[in-house]
C-alpha cells in the first residue's frame, strides 16, 4: 500500500507495512558529500542508542582541489564502502542477522555518491530480506540532536551545514514545515568560501574557527542583509563578496585573525536575528519551547552560544547535537530509518537517489527562488 508521502515523482513509494515496536535496531548509511559513513543505532522507548559510527573522511583526497571533486568523491565511497560497513558491525558487536533495517541517504545531495550508499543498503536489504528505509539527508541531520539527549517532537530546528541554511518547524519524522531559507549561500558555504579566499584550506569553517579565537573583528563593518524584510530568510552572499575584498587590505596575521573574527561574528549574528524570528512565530503556536541547532555549522562555538542566548531570551530550551554528529555522519541517517521503521514507513527497493530533494517539497516549490527549476525540481 502506498502512503500519502511518495517522495519519489512515480519510483520507489515509500510504503507503509504497518508500525513496529521498538527496540529496532538499524544499519544506516550516509554518502551524500565527502564522508563515507556507517553506523548502527538501537531505538528505544528510552531514546536512541548509537552502537557504532564510523566516518572515513575524504578531506585529505579533495584538499588539493579547494573543495569536493564529485568523482574523485563517488569513486571513493565505492573503495571505502564495504570496509567502512563491516566495522560499523564489526565494532558494534553485532551482525546483519541482528538488524531490523537497512538506512541510507537517498539524497539531497552528489547523486554519484548517494547512489553508492543507496545502492550498497538495497544489496543488503535485498540479501538479507530486511526493509530497507532511504532517508532524506536533511532528515537526518534534523534528528540528528535526539541521538545526544531524548528531545520530544515538536521543537524549532535551525539547520545549518555546508549546503542547507533553514528553520524548519519539526512536528515528527516526515511532518516537518519550512519557516526561512537561504536565498543564495548555505552559511557553511560562506565559511568555506572566506576560509578559501583567505588561503586557510579546505574545510575552511573550523580553520576560519580557529584563527578567529586570537583576533577581534569589532574594526571591521560587514554587509548585514536582507535587513528590511521580516521573513527569516537568509543571505550570504553580499558577505562573502565584502569579506574577499577586505581580505586583500590585510597585511599582517593579526589583521587576518581580527578579519576572521569579524565574519564569524557576522554569520552568527544572521543565523540568530533569523533565529529569534522564528522563535516569535513559533510561540504563537506551541506551548512547548525546544530550539534545536544542528548541522556543521552547529559545530562553530560562537554560533552555538549566541544561539542559546537568544533561546533563553525568548524562553526557549536549547539543544545542539554532541560535536561528531554536527558534522555528516550515518548515526543520524541509522536513527531517522528507526524512526521510519517504528512508524512502518519504508522504501521499495526501486527507489532512486536524488540529487535534489527538499524536506517540505510543498513549501519548497511554492516559492518563487525555485520555480524555473526545471526537471530536477527545488534544491532545498
Ligand atoms: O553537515 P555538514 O558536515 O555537511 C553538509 O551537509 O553540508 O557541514 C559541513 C559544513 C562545512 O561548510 C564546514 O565548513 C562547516 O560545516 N563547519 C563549520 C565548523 N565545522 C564544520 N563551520 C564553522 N565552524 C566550524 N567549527
Ligand atoms: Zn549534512
């Protein structure tokens, strides 16, 4: 029987075989960008329960590049896949028999890499006769906070990675709604682009993190924008355009660092304004006031604490994944399959990888940033 939520434009349903009790334990999962990663997480009444998370980061084989080389990246998840799924068993002490699914990223993402990840989890599941449940990568990063701590649904998410700068209002796995998005850069995407421009290497976040502890920004007066709008969109690019110019102006290490400093002030003082925002929407309509920041950027200490000051100044509880699983990893792809699973929402084994795949679709192809986008539908 197909569900209401087919994600897939005709290939692949999800499919609905009735809801399982837990505990369910699953392989997931993740191949979206440049980590190939392999986790098993147990879900249980009392939370998630992370068993094993392997990361092989391809940092070092895209450094030379400046960024991800999409094929150097896919042909590597092929070399490292099977290596990287059999000691996430291997150091959960667990086997396939074991399992009650099979997680994988089905996209947003680089499609040459979601489909080695996808494609590996249908052989198993296949193979194996267990269900298989393709996530959304987005998905995974917003339960991506349930795996440190039990956080009930709903509660407001800001997401902020290398590719993805959203508020979503996050009611359930599956029932997730769009409050703001970036209307050209990811926040991440801004880091990574000053972090290049100012020659501190690839990924350039924790590096620009890093020089900006010894420097004080306060000389310098960045673009803010969109500041006459009231919607919690988000805008970067006037930044990094500002930001490359001041770069050249630098002559000493101090001034690099106080640069630094200034930009990392700045994305985080965008990411709250917006923030607060949708904190004012969102108490409208919920009693229940649980702020959660997850994605790469999460990762960033000075984002993470204008945040929580902004949530206790609005009344709001404040979360943020532990560090490793800011960043990509298949924990978070693992605990959204249980999630699914415990809900009886699963994949087909026909069901595709996609490069582009928003998680509220609706909200997504509704806005005007994204209409003449053609076949490959809204990015995010
Ligand atoms: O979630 P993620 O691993 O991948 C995506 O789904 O995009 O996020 C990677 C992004 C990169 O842009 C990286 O520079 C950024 O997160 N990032 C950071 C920090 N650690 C990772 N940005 C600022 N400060 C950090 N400490
Ligand atoms: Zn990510």
């Amino acid at each position: 029987m197909n569900s209401g939520a087919d994600y897939s434009s005709g290939t692949g349903a999800t499919t609905v075989v009735g809801s399982r009790a837990l505990p369910l334990t699953v392989l997931g999962f993740e191949t979206s960008c440049d980590e190939t990663a392999a986790a098993v997480v147990r879900l249980t009444d009392e939370g998630a329960q992370v068993l094993s998370s392997v990361v092989h980061s391809q940092i070092t084989e895209h450094a030379a590049f400046g960024g991800v080389v999409p094929e150097i990246a896919a042909r590597s998840h092929v070399e490292m896949i099977s290596g990287v799924a059999a000691r996430a068993l291997a150091e959960a002490g667990l086997d396939y028999a074991d399992m009650d699914g099979i997680a994988a990223t089905a996209g947003p993402g680089l499609v040459g890499g979601v489909m080695v990840g996808l494609s590996f989890a249908k052989g198993a599941a296949l193979a194996r006769g267990l269900p298989l449940i393709a996530v959304n990568h987005l998905e995974g990063h917003a339960v991506s906070a349930r795996l440190g701590a039990q956080i009930a649904y709903p509660f407001l998410l800001l997401l902020v990675s290398g590719g993805h700068c959203q508020l979503l209002e996050v009611r359930g796995i599956g029932d997730m709604s769009r409050l703001g998005t970036t209307i050209d850069d990811a926040a991440g995407e801004a880091f990574d682009k000053i972090a290049k421009a100012m020659d501190l290497g690839y990924p350039g976040g924790p590096a620009l993190e890093r020089l900006a502890q010894t420097g004080d920004g306060s000389r310098f007066a960045l673009p803010r924008a969109l500041l006459g709008r009231k919607d919690c969109d988000f805008s970067f690019s006037g930044l990094k355009t500002a930001a490359s110019r001041l770069v050249e102006t630098c002559e000493t290490d101090q001034d690099r660092a106080d640069l630094a400093d200034a930009v990392q002030t700045a994305i985080a003082r965008q990411l709250t304004e917006r923030s607060e925002r949708a904190m004012a929407a969102y108490a409208e309509r919920h009693e229940h006031r649980m702020f959660v920041v997850a994605g790469g950027v999460a990762a960033n200490r000075t984002v993470r604490r204008v945040l929580e000051d902004a949530a206790a100044k609005h009344g709001f509880a404040f979360m943020a994944p532990p560090l490793a699983y800011c960043t990509d990893n298949a924990a978070m792809i693992a605990l959204a399959g249980a999630e699914r699973l415990a809900l009886g929402l699963t994949s087909e084994l026909d069901v595709a990888a996609r490069p582009r795949w928003p998680l509220d679709e609706a909200r997504a192809m509704a806005d005007p940033v994204h209409q003449k986008v053609g076949r490959k539908g809204a990015k995010a």
